[in-house]
C-alpha cells in the first residue's frame, strides 16, 4: 500500500501519474502491482437502530476528546413531555386574540379589562390586562413571542411552568407599575412574553458560559427582547416597568429551574 500521504505514483512504463489505489496504468496498460491496496478501514458503532453509522470525527481526534466545547446536551431525551401539544401556550394566544377582537370589536370596553388609573378594587385587572389589546401591531408583536417562546419553554419543562412564568411575569410587572405611577397604564403580554423568553434562554446562556453547545438562537431572542422592551415608547398602553420587571422575574425563575432540573449534558 503507498504512503497515506502520496497523491499519485508515476508509471515506470509512460512516466503518466495515476492514482495509488489502481494496478494497471489506464494510459499505457502497464502493470504497476499485483494485487490492489487495501483500503483503510473505518471504526463503527451501532446506532440506535441497530444499525452501524460512522463515528463523528471529533470523537476519533484524541485532541477533541475531554473537550468542553465538543460536548453536547439533549433537552429532547431529558425531557420526554417535548412531543406533548403546548396546551398552555395555545390557551394563552387564544386568550389574547379573543381579548383583541373583543376589545377592536367594541364588545368589551378596553378600560374594562386593562389596568388604567388605580384599580379600585378592581384587582381581577391583574389577570385581565395581559389579553388587553387596544392595537394589531402590538397584539401581534406580543402573542408572537408569547407563541414561540411559551412553545419553546414547554416542551422543555411542561404547561404548568408556562402559565406560572407568564402570569406571574405579567401580575408582578403590574403591581410594580401600580405602586410606582399614580396613574398607572398597564395592558398586553409584553411582561408575559419577556418572562417567557428569558425563563427558556438561561440554559442557553449558561451552556454559551461554559463554552458548551447550545441549541437555541440567542441573537435572535435578543433581538425579539429589545423590540418588546422598545414596544411601550410606540404604543402608551404597554408599559415598559412592566415588561423589564417581567424579564427579570423571567430570569429568577429560570435560573431556578435550571439549578434544580438541569438539562443534561
């Protein structure tokens, strides 16, 4: 067998270069070995299937293994309920769309279900106002992010979470925005939907610390985060107190989550 380094050898006969794997010349004919090379051979594992597939290359390169940045996490295997359907993210955009239209269609006051002014009593806003939509634009910016991320968290850790994180973002950006203006504007999902995406980008975040593999697009959600935090200067009934008080609460629950279920690695 020629050098693993050879490209070529040349024919004694025509002085051609040929290929190292052949025994006759293709040019002249003339036999340059007996018998052909042996190929190397590749090292093989059984896949899940019982089948063999080849061994990825950075687990045969002696420097790659032991490599943190090689090592990889499933969240799919640790979490069997991801092929679950997301019940609660569905519920939670249907809750707003119904809000929406209800709202635009003149059914149902917009004073009477967002937070305007001092409640008055009337603490079941509290709940309300995160399906309050006066404007499309902002209904649609809010329940897309509130579908993709709500998605996202529950496959990973169920819809019990989901609703915990949402209401829970959109209630305590409420009461803050209530005890710190006298006359306090509160409506939509921007609270909500940050508490949501910042609950599913801790592990993320965490693996990019670590120099682990990451499956998520963080520039993305970033991207996705600063246009809902932007959202309030555009639209007057959203407010900004409200959506930063949302993501960090979004960020406490998911660094919580993460230190007492982490995904595995």
């Amino acid at each position: 067998m020629p050098p693993a380094g050879d490209l070529f050898v040349v024919c004694k006969q025509c002085g051609s270069q040929v290929s190292p794997y052949i025994t006759e010349c293709p040019y002249c004919g003339h036999r340059l070995r007996q018998r052909a090379p042996k190929l190397p051979r590749v090292k093989r594992r059984r896949g899940v299937l019982g089948r063999f597939v080849p061994r990825p290359a950075f687990a045969r390169s002696p420097s790659a293994v032991g490599s943190p940045r090689r090592r990889r996490f499933s969240r799919q295997a640790h979490h069997p309920r991801g092929e679950s359907r997301p019940v609660a993210t569905i519920a939670l955009v249907a809750a707003g769309c119904a809000g929406w239209v209800v709202v635009s269609g003149g059914y149902v006051s917009f004073t009477r279900l967002a937070i305007v002014g001092p409640p008055r009593g009337d603490w079941w806003k509290l709940l309300s106002s995160p399906f309050a939509y006066r404007n499309g634009l902002y209904a649609f910016a809010a329940l897309l992010a509130t579908a993709l991320f709500g998605w996202l968290l529950e496959r990973r850790r169920g819809p019990v979470v989901v609703a915990a994180v949402f209401l829970g973002g959109a209630v305590t950006g409420a009461l803050a925005a209530l005890a710190l203006y006298e006359v306090p504007i509160v409506s939509g999902a921007n609270a909500g939907a940050l508490a949501l995406l910042c609950a599913w980008a801790i592990p993320d975040l965490q693996a990019l610390r670590r120099g682990y593999y990451y499956e998520g697009d963080l520039l993305g959600a970033g991207a996705i985060a600063a246009v809902l935090l932007v959202l309030p200067y555009a639209r007057p009934e959203a407010s900004w107190l409200a959506g930063v008080v949302g993501a960090i609460l979004g960020l406490v629950v998911g660094t919580g989550l993460h230190l007492v279920d982490p995904p595995e690695l």
